[in-house]
C-alpha cells in the first residue's frame, strides 16, 4: 500500500491582526493537526514561497475569532514544530510608544517585556522542567535579513526597541501608556511574550514584525480608535504580503542560529531518574533527540 506522504513545511508564518491568509504563498492545500495540548487557532495553510515550503497559521483564527488571553500558544507552535518548521516569521499589530515610530511603520524589536497575566507560557511542567534562555527574545540575524528586505521594498521600517506585552484585550488607559513610554518601551502589543518564549522552547529561529497601528492613547490628537485601527490594518496587510515574498528564501538560505535552533541543550534541570515518563514521551517531538 502506498504511503502518504507526511506534510512538511521549512518556515512557518503567524498572521496577527488583520492578516489571517496570504496572498504570497502558493498554495497546496490546508491542514488541521491534533496537539498535545489541544486545536490551534484556525486552519494552517500549506504551499511555498519562492520554492521555499511554507506553513501559514492565523494567530487569532480567519475572521478574528479568538482574543489574545484565548490563543492556544502550545498548540500553534505546537503544530508549526510537528511540520518541521525550523524559523518562524510572525507578524503582529501594535501600538507605538515613540514620536518616531508612526503607524504603518514596521518594527523590528530586539527586546521583550513581559507583561501579561493569565498565559501559559512553557511547554514544561507536570515533572519535567527546563529553562531556557530567552535573551536575545528575537533572532538578531534573521530579524536583520527581513529588516533589509523591508527596506529594500521601501516600507518605513525601524530595527529595535523593546516590545512590551500587556494581557488585553482592552486597550491601554491614559496612566498605563504614559507608564509604558517613562519605562522607555517602544512598542505594545498583546501576543510576542507567550509567543517568543514557546517558540525558543521548541528551538525555532523567531523573528517579529511589529506593524505598527496607533500610538496607543498617549498622543493628544491621535487616540487610538477602531476606525483609524482598521484603516491601518489593511495597509499593513498589504506590505506584509510583499515582505513575505521577499523575505521567506533570504531566511531559508541563512544559516541557523544556534542560540534558537539548540535552545534546549542542557536546558533539563530534572535529575534523569526523577523526570516524568509520561511527560517525556509527550514531549519527544521536543526533547527525544536530548535523551
């Protein structure tokens, strides 16, 4: 009987806000995979990119279903991993916290602050721990690759600043934003924590496209409000469909980066004859290769 043949993908994309497909991958079809740890957020397509085989998952689902708390994490990474997707390239909308970074610009940050309250953020756990090290929180080099695509495609762009990650789904008040801008933050968002922490857990090389929306609600004149959001969104989605094409086969022919793609070595802290066998063999697309 003849096998069928297991489907693959080399670069997984996440769309955030107001990109939930693209245009720029050719695609082969779609796929649903069961998880350990449940659905991910919406159909997963597959095809390529310039050659390059690609997963495009929608980080809150087609249409907008799921709020940033209610993203399964686990599950799209999960899913995107069990592919065997080696670097992730994930877009997101945000708010920008500087005069210098107006909406419609892509931010490509370098650091990460964790701000959320109700996440679940690791893999790990039920008699198996690990710590990994997150810092630097996105992959220098592959985040400069896509940086100088994005210029190249004469989209405003900025490398670096910090990403602050606030739970949602409400927006910030008045105090929080003027908070976030005093502790000299860049940009806020709802999704790049749960997002870059589980993505290093599963050793994949994580690069974030921060597309900025509004300056949140600290610049008198320019609040942010859904019209203005929305309008923003689409002409972000557009630019992101054109970075896609250009970025996808520049990042695939890069060479890995092993702070990313070997995140898990030596990073079991549980004595060997006291890890949980059962958590073990959950984990073994993760960590069978370590034991």
């Amino acid at each position: 009987m003849k096998k069928t043949k297991k489907p693959c993908a080399k670069v997984g994309v996440i769309g955030g806000s107001g990109l939930y497909s693209s245009d720029a991958i050719k695609k082969s079809g779609e796929i649903a995979l069961k998880t350990p740890f449940g659905s991910h957020s919406g159909p997963i397509t597959l095809g390529d990119i310039g050659g390059v085989p690609c997963a495009f998952l929608p980080r809150h689902g087609r249409g907008h279903v799921v709020t940033p708390t209610e993203i399964n994490q686990r599950a799209n990474i999960w899913a995107l991993k069990s592919l065997g997707v080696e670097r992730v390239l994930a877009f997101s909308a945000v708010g920008s916290l500087k005069e210098e970074l107006p909406p419609r610009t892509f931010v490509f940050p370098d650091q990460l602050v964790d701000r959320t309250k109700h996440r679940v953020s690791t893999f790990f756990g039920n008699g198996v721990v690990a710590h990994i090290a997150l810092n630097p929180p996105f992959a220098p080099e592959q985040n400069k690759i896509v940086y100088e695509c994005a210029r190249e495609l004469g989209i405003k762009s900025s490398f670096g600043g910090t990403y602050c990650c606030m739970e949602g789904p409400a927006f910030s008040t008045k105090a929080e934003s003027d908070m976030h801008r005093a502790c000299g933050f860049s940009l806020i968002g709802m999704t790049a924590a749960t997002e870059a922490k589980l993505a290093r857990e599963a050793e994949l090389v994580y690069s974030q496209v921060a597309m900025v929306t509004d300056y949140d609600c600290w610049k008198e004149g320019e609040e942010v409000h859904t019209e203005m959001v929305v309008a923003n969104l689409h002409a972000n989605s557009a630019n992101a469909q054109k970075l896609m094409r250009a970025a996808v086969p520049r990042i695939a022919a890069a060479p890995l980066e092993p702070a990313f793609s070997d995140a898990l070595k030596g990073a079991l802290f549980t004595a060997p004859e006291a890890r949980n066998k059962a958590t073990l063999k959950r984990l073994d697309l993760l960590i069978g290769k370590y034991l």
